[in-house]
C-alpha cells in the first residue's frame, strides 16, 4: 500500500496538478518504477 500522502508530494514535486484516472496511473507506475524498487508483493505468514 502506498499513503495517499506521499503520493500527492510526489506528484506536487513533479509539477502535476490533474486529477484524472489516466495522470493518476501513470503517475503511480513511475513512482513504483522509480522510487520504490525495493517494494515486493506482500505474502502472508506461513502457519506454524
């Protein structure tokens, strides 16, 4: 999960202001691409 938060930062520090589905995913895809490379699918604990 990503914080709402520090998202609208992100995309404050890159100059965008739009709010629309198509800016919002692209927006999303380049900060995982770029800013969170170490970020990995979350998998439950295996039982004991």
């Amino acid at each position: 999960m990503l914080n709402p938060h520090n998202v609208h930062h992100y995309a404050r520090a890159l100059g965008r202001r739009a709010k629309a589905g198509r800016v919002d995913a692209a927006l999303l895809a380049r900060d995982l691409a770029r800013e969170r490379v170490g970020l990995h699918p979350w998998q439950p604990p295996t039982p004991a």
